[in-house]
C-alpha cells in the first residue's frame, strides 16, 4: 500500500534550495513544485489525458507570484475538467487564443495585413490615399475592435455624419474599402461572412462630377497666373511638367531622375506608379527637358525631380499642383487632372489622331496584344504632337513667362507667338 503523500507548506516551498539538478516536490493530486537548479521554482500538474490517456504537465505558474493555495485552486478546477473528459491543457490554450484574436485580429490589424496585399495593386499615391482615408475616418472610431465584432449598423452610424456633411464621395470610397478589408477577414478564415456586403445602397449616391477644367482659350491666363503667382520654383515647374507631359498629378508628382532618359529624350513611368499598372512612356519636347534642367540645381542628387519641403528624400504631394491652383484663383474653375482635359481638348480640336491622344493620356488600348505591338511606334508617332503641344503651351504661355522658356532662353530663341496649327507642321 503507498505511503500517503506530505502535502506542502508554505514554509517548505519557502525554503526550497536549488540543487545540481532540477528535483520534484510533490502536493498530491498531481500537483507538484519543480525546483530547477537555477532557483527558479515552478508549479506543475501532472496527469494523464482523459481521452488519449497520454501522461502531461501542465505549467500553473512561477512562485511566487503563483501561492501555494492559487497553485491547489487551479489544480482542482483541472481535475474537475479531465472528470468532465475535457483536456485543461488544450481548454487553456484555446482561451489564449481566444485573448490573442482580440488583439490581434482587431479591425485595424486586419486592415494592415489586407493593405499589405492592396498597395502591391496600385500606385503609390492612391494607397496613400486609400490609408490616409481610414486613418481619418474608420481607425478612430473602429480601429480597435474585433473584426468579428464589426457589424453593418455600427459602420452605417460610423460614415452618417460624412453622408450628412455632403461627402459622398467619401462615404462611397470608404464603403468600398472596408467591404474588400471584410471580405479579405472571410477568404483569411478569421469571419465567416462579410457583413457589409449590401452597405452602400444605405447612402446617397455621389452625383457624378467632372474633373474641373479650362477651355482651350483659358490656357493663356493660367499660364500668366502661373508665372506671377507668389509660389515656389518647384512648384511653378511642377504644374508645367504635368501640363506639357500629359501625366496624372501622382505621376508627375513622383517623377524620378532615374526613370529619365536626356539623350533619348523619353520619361518611362514605372508600372507601379501608373494609374492603370502598365509603364508608359512620354516623349520629352525641349520644353520639357528644358524644366528638368530649371529644377535640376534643387533636385538632381536626389531620388525625386520634385522633393518635398519636409523630407527632401521623398516625392512632393500630389496634392501640390492642386492646392497651388487653388491660392491662385481656379478654385472650382480648374484642378490639377483637369490639364490633361485642356490638353485632350485643344489636340482633339486641332486634328491630330484620336489613338495617339488616347494613347499620350495613358489610356489603356482595349486590345493589349496591339497596344504592346505598337508601343515603340507610338513614341515616335506621338513625338510631332507633343512637340505641337508644348509649342502652344508656350506661346500662351507668351514667350518668357514659362519656366520652359526662361531655361530656354539661355542657349536659343524663345518661341513667343502661337505655334503652328497641325496642318502647317
């Protein structure tokens, strides 16, 4: 018959000295104190699997933050467990998960994880923006709760107050981005269904609105409100840039010396900063390259054509053109995209060829075997138009007033009259 096991005392678990080795004290019921030869002392409880019946330990703690009577209170409610056929071990480590998911899977974190995968998908600027968006306006209200947790009516009251400001546009983008965040939580296993599927028939539809532009005959005051305007150099290069290259702001904010060729005379814009992810390249006139060489003394040892006032090591907003035409008085008249539509408009109306514009304004050729076939001819093909264009910019621009021309002016004749029409090059 065994000997009856000695139970512990505090006095005794008080005591315990290391050894050489680890040694074992026993409680009874399984329990027992580990007493490693580091001097650490360490509570266990050893028993055998209800249903594998497989011997295990199961760590209850550290003494003594852990006490003898906590150490025999977490014993009994093991042992209450195994006689219920449930493995406390594995009832414990599902409870920890449980507190991991909280943390972990909160709607902020499942939104880095989805964005790590979405910004491989678009360009720089527009997963700036895309971040931007739900720092502002989910991540304050939402950011910390559990993805489980988040439900169509708590979304719904989150964007009301956007919906009654009048940003629809806002609440339609925001909609959408946290659909595709939920639906990312479903095909990741951690939801079971994508409770904001149907959100957006809830709120007011965006009236479609287009992008504000000049007319053709207005080209000549922004070019004199450019020239005079109170803004910096850059800036001043930077919104001729856009104008004379036909580029999207982010494109031409994110310009790189690297990406340009002077001898050939050709800017190849990246895939990855392309609106449409596939690279685009845009013949440089004199004019253009004459605006590389006024910005060149800023920015030629930097990565960027066009650095920010802050951090010089990165690219200027793509906002910049925009709000430097807002301070000049074209707000509501004229924003930033909208030169690609002056542009579109006055080349459309003076002949050239429909496919060339499309294809200078990065349009995507609906038949990409031809659009790929043709690139390289294209480049020359479009070469007369943007020297036509850049022509006409600066004659509106009359002469000097350009930063092109006062490049220019150094080592040739500045153009001041208007160019020539399509049917006199």
């Amino acid at each position: 018959m065994p000997s009856p096991v000695v139970r512990l005392t505090e006095t005794k678990v008080k005591n315990a000295v290391p050894k050489n080795s680890d040694y074992v004290m026993g409680d009874g019921d399984g329990m027992q104190m580990r007493v490693r030869s580091t001097g650490s002392k360490l509570w266990n409880f050893n028993y055998y699997h209800p249903v594998t019946k497989k011997r295990i330990n199961m760590g209850l703690g550290a003494y003594p933050e852990t006490s003898l009577a906590m150490a025999r209170k977490l014993t009994v409610e093991a042992r209450q467990l195994i006689a219920q056929g449930i493995d406390p071990k594995e009832r414990r480590e599902v409870a920890r998960q449980q507190m991991r998911s909280a943390s972990e899977h909160t709607l902020r974190k499942v939104s880095e994880a989805w964005f790590e995968l979405k910004k491989e998908n678009v360009t720089p600027a527009y997963a700036e923006d895309i971040w931007r968006s739900l720092t502002l306006h989910v991540f304050p209200g939402l950011g910390d709760i559990q993805i489980s947790s988040i439900s169509a009516p708590k979304v719904i009251d989150l964007l009301r107050p956007l919906e009654a400001k009048g940003s629809l546009e806002t609440v339609k983008r925001l909609s959408q981005r946290l659909n595709e965040i939920l639906t990312y939580g479903v095909n990741s296993g951690l939801i079971h269904a994508n409770p904001l599927s149907g959100i957006r028939a809830v709120f007011k539809k965006p009236k479609k609105q287009h992008m504000a532009a000049l007319s053709p005959s207005e080209l000549p005051e922004l070019m004199i409100a450019t020239a005079n305007a109170s803004i910096k150099r850059t800036t001043r290069a930077l919104i001729e840039w856009q104008l004379h290259t036909m580029t999207r702001p982010a494109e031409a904010a994110t310009t790189c010396w690297a990406d340009i060729d002077i001898e050939k005379k050709i800017w190849t814009i990246p895939a990855e900063r392309m609106k449409k992810r596939r690279s685009h390249i845009v013949p440089l006139t004199d004019q253009a390259l004459a605006i590389l060489m006024t910005v060149k003394p800023y920015s030629g040892q930097r990565e960027y054509v066009f650095p920010a006032d802050r951090n010089p090591r990165t690219h200027c907003n793509s906002q910049t053109a925009n709000m430097a035409l807002k301070r000049m008085g074209f707000a509501n008249r004229l924003v930033s995209h909208g030169m690609r539509s002056i542009a579109s408009t006055i080349l459309n109306e003076n002949g050239f060829e429909p496919e060339l514009i499309e294809v200078a304004l990065a349009h995507v050729d609906k038949d990409e075997v031809r659009s790929a076939y043709n690139r390289a001819e294209y480049v020359e093909r479009r070469r007369p138009m943007m020297e036509w264009w850049s022509n006409h910019i600066q004659g509106a621009a009359t002469g000097s007033l350009s930063v092109a021309a006062i490049c220019e002016g150094n080592s040739k004749e500045v153009v001041s009259s208007p160019p020539p029409l399509l049917s006199d090059i």
